[in-house]
C-alpha cells in the first residue's frame, strides 16, 4: 500500500509539483504506532494502521492454520504408510504360513501314501 505525500513550498507554480512516494507498509514497521511523523497523526491514519494491523494479525493466524493443516496432512500420510507396511508384513507372514501348512500337508500325504504303499507290498522275509 502507498501513499502519496505531497511536499508544498510556497514558491512551486503548482499546489503539488513534488511527489514524495512512501511505502507505508515499510515505513510503518520501521515507525510503529507511536513515532509516526506529524502528517500521519489523523485519525484516517490510526484507523488505516489500525486495519493493516488487524490484516497483518489475520495473515499471522492464516499462516499458523495453514502450517497445522500442513502438519497434520503430513502425519497422516505417514501413519498411512506406516499402516499400509503393517498390513503388508502381515499378509507376507500369513503366505508364508499358508505356504508352510501346505508343504506340511503334503509331507504328511506323502508320508501317508508311503505307509500305504508299505503295507501292500508283500515282504520278502515272510
């Protein structure tokens, strides 16, 4: 935000023939509420520094709603891959558990067969 200051001399041709261009937002940070020069004492001026205030406070409480938006997205991506490795662990001990109870099966199976295969066939020592 700008604001013109018109610098009169009682000599110019014109009311306002020189420009003094003041950034305010820099000027006010720099002057504060208190040490403002003599042309901003209006009652205007205290109620445009009373707004950029109010919007610099407002921009402040936007950035610090924004930064824990950000914080909590972040960890709630993180508790989901953490939660996605979880299940994923899980269900590689659970294949290995079907794959081990499938091979004990079959190693029982056959143990099975061989017994029976054992007991059909005729023994040479009777």
């Amino acid at each position: 935000m700008h604001f013109l200051n018109a610098v009169l001399g009682a000599d110019l041709a014109s009311p306002i023939a020189q420009v003094d261009i003041l950034s305010f937002s820099k000027t006010a940070s720099v002057l504060g509420e208190t040490r403002l020069p003599a042309w901003m004492q209006t009652a205007e001026m205290r109620q445009a520094m009373s707004t950029l205030k109010a919007f610099s406070e407002n921009e402040r409480a936007d950035n610090a709603y924004q930064a824990r938006q950000n914080f909590l997205r972040e960890q709630r991506s993180i508790q989901r891959e953490l939660q996605n490795q979880h299940a994923a662990r899980a269900a590689a001990v659970r294949e290995k558990e079907v794959e081990r109870h499938a091979k004990e099966s079959a190693l029982a199976e056959l143990e099975r067969q061989k017994a029976l295969l054992q007991d059909r066939t005729p023994r040479e020592d009777s």
